[in-house]
C-alpha cells in the first residue's frame, strides 16, 4: 500500500511536487500545464485495467486546492464523479495550505487499490456491483441519469420502488467534502431537495455526485422502520447521530473547540505581563513629554540659529551695507562741495568709507562666486 504522512509544515510549490515525485517516482510531472499524470493498474482475475488519474495544479497552488481528475473513460467508483472529478477524498476536500499533495495521492491510490474501481458500461458496472435491497423488488442502477433524477419521487429511502429500483427522494446536493463511501452515504442521501435548481446546477457545470444505488445503513430495516424515520424527527435525529460521518464531525468540532480554548487560555496567561509593559509605556510616555518640549524649544532656537547665518541672506546683508557705504560716500562728497567740511576732513572720512565699502565689495562678490560654485556640484 501507498504510505503518506501528512505533516503540519507549510511547503511551497515546487516543494510538493518534488515531494510528490520523491513518493511516487510513476508520476509524470508536465509544468506547462501544471499538470501531474499518473498510471495505476488494476489487475484482476481474468485481465488487468489501467486507469490514469490526473492531478491538476492552480496558479497559487498550494494555497488554492488541487483538482483530482480521472481522465480513463467509463470509470466508476464512489469515489468519481460523472464527470471523472474525484470528490470523495478528504485529504483532498479539506485542503489547506499546510496539506501535503504526497498525501492526497496516497489516499487516492489506496482507495482504489483497496476497492478497485469499475471500468466499463453502465450495465456490466450495474451487473458486477449492485445488489438488491431487501425492500425492493428490483436491481438498481447505481448511479441514475439527470433525466431520472429529474423525474425522482418521493419515495423513501429503501421503499419499494417501480422497476427502475431505488431512486433517491430529492436531488443530490452539490459536492460534499467528506469523502464517503456507499457504507457512509445516508446522511447525504437525507438532505436533498426536489427543486428545479438541480436541473440548472447540473447544466452549470456543478459538479453531483452519484448516487449509489443501495446504502448500507438502510439496508437492514423494514418498511415500518424506514416509515418511522421518515415521520419521526427524534428518531431520525437519533439514527443520524449513529451514523460515522457526524460522529466524526462532531469529535473534530469537540478538537477544535479544545485547541481554541486552550489558546485563548494561553493567550490569557499573556495579560498580566501585557498589562506591566503597558503601565511601563505609559510611564515612559510621561517622562517624554517634557523631554519632548525640551528638544522643541531647542530645534526652535536651532533654526533661528541657522536662519541668521543662511549664506543668501549674509550675501544680503553684505550687499546692503556695501550700498549704506557707497550712500554715505556721495553724501560725504556733497558736504564737502557746499564747503560744509574742510579738505583735510573729506580725505580722512573719504578714505576710510571707500577703503571699507571697497573691502565689504570684494567681500560680496568672493562670497557670490562660491555660492554658485556650491549650488554646481550638488
């Protein structure tokens, strides 16, 4: 048998697939198409069957999950779909991004080893696999057509039946992920509806699965039995809860329950030493807001520091008091022209204003020619 464990350890693309091909080197693997083809082969007593499954891969695969397709014509089991969709592994229907597709392949192919699907006709399907209920007068055809579904009845579960045997009380629903046999399958027989949506869910390309043609946990039970389940909503309570499907539901609802609460305790144990660090936050807060003025105040006087010795606005200044001196100096001049100071006078003052306006020029000028120089190279 094919073993597979499926671990909790998140894997990436490639990783599954080199998984994959590590576990089952028969796969062959085409990554244009993102497609896995493998080969399996039934031998049984009079020839041997080969049926090819296909596992297709999404673009965001393994966070979306695969797609299971048989792609051998005329193969039947409980596990396929009309369409060769493989829909009853739950490894498969319960995908998450931490499954491993090494498993969902283990699980596919020991189920048909285990109970080897049916290749061929309906009828030589019908002839090798169905048997008769013991409340029906006639075989049945294990997995009806859309147009029988369509005209389905009303009859129970297990009722006696025209001659067309069994047919199921309402339509089937759409796909179940839970992966059951014919040995598990009343619970989904239960819950159909007899409504016209079927008729556009089918031509939507939703995806039904069959229906089989004999479910075992009906098997044994008489017409009064079957007729009390129907009218009896504690009775039919009751038989649902025996069944394995919502027992095992049940018990991974009791396991998720247990590890949610036992995180949320976990989580609680946090609180106390959350609750410490937040008072210590609080406090370093309050310690901060007077630090805080503190560096205000001092960007404040940082900035009017460096606004006073902006080199545009001390080429500026310059350039203002150049002109204050060269005013002064023609002033000078028409004071000494209207006789106001003597010669002796007007050379002295006149000396030392030009000399300084002179000096406070050339300044001005060196410090525009670096200026642009500074501008250039950044």
């Amino acid at each position: 048998m094919y073993g597979m464990s499926g671990g909790g350890m998140h894997l990436d693309r490639n990783a599954q697939i080199d998984e994959l091909l590590n576990t089952h080197p028969q796969c062959k693997f085409t990554p244009e198409r993102g497609e896995l083809d493998f080969a399996l082969q039934l031998k049984r007593r009079d020839r041997s069957d080969i049926v090819i499954i296909r596992i297709k891969l999404p673009t965001d695969f393994p966070i979306e999950a695969p797609r299971a397709v048989v792609i051998t014509e005329n193969v039947r089991h409980p596990w396929i779909d009309p369409n060769g969709l493989i829909i009853g592994c739950s490894s498969l229907n319960l995908w998450t991004s931490r499954s491993r597709l090494a498993t969902v392949v283990s699980d596919i192919l020991n189920q048909f080893i285990s109970m080897p699907p049916q290749i061929g006709s309906m009828s030589s399907y019908s002839s090798s696999t169905s048997s008769p209920s013991p409340s029906s007068s006639s075989s049945s055809t294990p997995y009806p057509s859309l147009s029988q579904r369509r005209q389905s009845t009303s009859t129970p579960p297990g009722a006696r039946a025209s001659s067309s045997g069994y047919q199921p009380r309402t339509s089937m629903p759409s796909r179940q992920p839970y992966g059951m046999s014919t040995s598990s399958s009343s619970y989904t027989n239960r819950n159909k509806t007899d409504t016209s949506d079927q008729d556009s869910a089918d031509m939507d390309g939703v995806f039904i699965p069959p229906v089989p043609d004999r479910i075992d946990e009906l098997d044994g039970k008489t017409q009064a039995e079957l007729e009390k389940l129907l009218n009896d909503e504690d009775e039919l309570e009751k038989f649902f809860k025996s069944l394995p499907m919502p027992t095992m539901t049940n018990e991974f609802k009791s396991t998720i329950l247990k590890s949610n609460v036992a995180q949320a305790e976990k989580n609680l144990s946090f609180k106390e030493n959350i609750e410490q660090l937040q008072a210590e936050v609080l406090k370093l807060q309050e310690e901060a807001v007077p630090k805080w003025n503190a560096y205000k105040e001092l960007e404040t006087r940082q900035n009017e520091s460096m606004r006073r010795y902006d080199p545009l606005r001390l080429l500026t200044q310059l350039e203002s008091s150049c002109n204050k001196l060269d005013d002064e100096s023609e002033l000078l001049a028409s004071e000494f022209l209207a006789e106001e100071i003597s010669l002796p006078d007007f050379i002295k003052r006149q000396i030392e204003l030009r000399k300084l306006y002179h000096l406070r020029k050339a300044k001005a000028e060196r410090f525009r020619i670096e200026l642009k120089r500074s501008a250039s190279t950044q």
